[in-house]
C-alpha cells in the first residue's frame, strides 16, 4: 500500500474552506483507501486519513470559521494578520513546520495543493505532484491580498525563487484550467516545465447536491426573499479582483429598472468588506443587499436553488467550484468573458458578460428570459468529482 501525504499551507480539508483545502477534502473523501496509506499535512494539522479524522477536522473547522469571521469584523485585527512582520512570521512557522515532516518520513507520493509546502525540501526522495491553485504566480496570488511594500519584497524574491526550485523538483504540475495554466506562465516567463504540465479540472459532487433539499429549517430563515421576484447570489472573498463594488452598482441599474425587485445576497468577507457596506449606503441600496460574512457550504448550496440569478464579475478567474456549483443547482448563471469562466460557461448554459458599461450588464440580466436551468444542470456532468478523482490516480499510478 503506497503512503501518499496532501498538503496545504494551512487549515484543514472541509467543504466549507474554499481553494486547496476545498479540492483536498474532495479528493480524500472519494479515493479509495484500501489501495492508499493517505495522510493531511500543513501547518495546523498533521494526521491519517481516516474515519476518525472528521470529528477532529469539525473542532478545527469551527477555530478557522471563527478565526475568518473575526477578521471580516474587526479593523484592528486585518492590520495585525496583514501587517508585514505577521505574515513574514507566518509564511516561517508554516513552511517550518511542514518541511520535517516532507524530509524525513518516507513517502511515495507527496501531493502538494500550494507551492510554498515544497519550499524547504531538501532532497527529493518521492514521486511530487504539484497542484497550482494560485490566481497566476504566488507572487502575483499574494499581492492580491497584501499588495506590493518595500517591507514585503524580500518574502516576494524569495518566493518567486523558490517557487522555480519547486517546479523543478515537482514531477507532474497540476492547472485547474487551462486559463490557469496561460495566467500562471505569463505571470512566471518561463515555459521551460511545460513538459510536466496536465490540466486537471475541479470538480463537484454532483450526487450530494443532487441530494441538498430546502427544508424548514432553511425556509424559516429564508422565506422572507419570496418577496423579490428576482434574488441574485453572489459567493466570494471581498478583494479587488472579484469586483463586488460592481456587482453593487449593477443591482443599483436593475433597481432603477424595477424598483424592489431585485435582492442580492452576498456570501463572503475581506479587506474590502467596510468599503462595500458603505458602497450600498452610497447607492441607497442596502435595503437590497444582505452581506454574510460566512455559510456552511450545505446552506450556500440550497441558497443556491432558492435564488434565481448568480452572478460574478472576478478578474483574473482560473476555475470557479462556486461557478460549477451555482450551475449544477441550475441557477441562471451571469459571468465575466475571464479566464477560466469560458471554459465552464458557453451562453447555452449561462450567460459570459463581455460588456464593461454596468448599465449594459443590467440590461442584460432585465433582459434574459432566466431560462437556462435545464442546460446548466446538464453542462456541469464532465465536472463530476469522480472524473477528477480518476485523473489524480492515473497520475499517482503513472511511471
């Protein structure tokens, strides 16, 4: 029996992570462990995989939900987990924790979901696969989210150094799209690994949320959105590059069209949360926006099949799970002509926005006749987490 260890620089596997921890909780749910020894390692957790993890996994979920939820809330907090001298000590104690346990146990094949889990390797000794689910560069992934200081650009040229000696050592490197793949050898300039790369696309669980129903419970705290005819979801972290300030102001045109109409609903929580909030004030919406700072993905997916009209409007997208699940409950899915939303979406089963006047997007939506519910369910089938399951073990199996 081969000993495959997945690694994440940080939180636990769980539907209700989002990115890596997202895709490994998917994987170690459906692989088969009669032929695999599989083990989780980052920075807060190292263990088997088994039926004794989930219990253990809970506890921590619920420290990471109420660690994510007090930054959402608090100023002072964001500060401290964004200040240069936090994250230089972060990104140490985190790659200094999992490194002596990739150097010295044996393992067959380590499956590292961030680049960074491989920074300090010394030797190679196993079978390394390397799945990217960075928007482009890690670099360029960060400065998403911390931007670019003279405090932070010694850890940035680290990075980009040590993220070439990981694709180095890497066997087989791993894109969720190929949208990711382009975004993330431009952002490197150099194709010389090409030769490493597979496209392996995220998948769902199509037969759980087949099976998600809207109970009485969710209807006891739902029903009150009966009341617009027209209830948009969007579901993403408050950063620059998801342009929730947009989708804002695209409800702001929709309500001028048909006044009370129109609510959206927001899951999500990030730097830019404050500016939002005070965003609707601006545009005299907020009695048509709800923002959620976090939903267990069970009641994001069942929001999904209450609500009529996703919509997102990401830059730099690489592949969207949020995208696939919103399609896969067959929503009327409105999304930015980017990266690797052309991939998901093809305007029979949703609808690519490729217009940059907000009133023209709002025209689209009043527009649309909502009617792709059949075809989107139908279009998400290849994406089924089986097949993707399927591709991990043809590479763990591939010589």
């Amino acid at each position: 029996m081969r000993k495959i260890i997945y690694t994440a620089l940080s939180g636990i596997p769980s539907d209700n992570s989002g990115g890596p921890n997202k895709v490994i909780n998917q994987i170690i749910n459906k692989i088969d462990l009669s032929k695999y020894r599989a083990y989780y390692l980052s920075k807060n957790s190292f263990y088997e995989i088994n039926n004794l993890v989930f219990p253990f996994s809970s506890l921590k979920q619920i420290k990471n939900d109420l660690t994510t939820s007090l930054f959402s809330k608090s100023v002072l907090y964001q500060k401290i987990c964004t200040s240069s001298a936090y994250l230089k000590y972060f990104f140490s104690q985190s790659i200094d924790k999992i490194s002596p346990r990739l150097n010295s146990e044996e393992w067959d094949i380590i499956h590292s979901h961030d680049v960074r889990c491989l920074f300090g390797i010394n030797q190679k000794k196993s079978k390394i696969i390397l799945s990217i689910h960075s928007k482009g560069s890690i670099v360029n992934d960060m400065s998403q989210l911390y931007g670019f200081r003279n405090s932070l650009l010694k850890i940035y040229n680290d990075f980009k150094y040590n993220e070439i000696k990981s694709l180095e050592i890497s066997d087989v490197v791993t894109f969720p799209s190929k949208a990711a793949l382009e975004l993330f050898f431009c952002d490197i300039k150099n194709d010389s690994f090409m030769t490493k790369v597979e496209v392996v696309y995220n998948g769902i669980d199509i037969e759980k949320i087949n099976h998600i129903k809207i109970d009485e419970n969710f209807l006891t705290k739902w029903k009150w959105l009966e009341n617009y005819e027209n209830r948009i979801l969007t579901v993403g972290s408050h950063i620059k590059v998801k342009n929730i300030d947009k989708i804002l102001m695209v409800l702001n045109e929709l309500n001028k069209m048909k006044a009370g109409k129109y609510f959206l609903v927001s899951v999500g929580s990030g730097p830019l949360t404050k500016d939002l909030k005070k965003l609707t004030d601006d545009l005299k919406v907020s009695d048509y926006v709800l923002f959620i700072d976090f939903l267990q993905n069970d009641e994001i997916l069942k929001l999904m099949k209450y609500c009529n009209i996703y919509i997102s409007l990401s830059e730099r997208v690489i592949f969207d799970l949020v995208i696939l699940e919103a399609l896969a409950c067959g929503m009327n899915v409105f999304a930015s002509d980017d990266g690797g939303n052309r991939e998901i979406v093809d305007n029979s089963n949703g609808y690519l926005i490729a217009e940059n006047s907000l009133k023209n997007i709002a025209e689209l939506i009043f527009n649309s006749k909502l009617d792709y519910s059949t075809k989107a369910r139908d279009s998400v089938k290849k994406y089924d987490i089986f097949n993707v399951i399927n591709k991990y073990i043809e590479l763990y199996d591939k010589n």
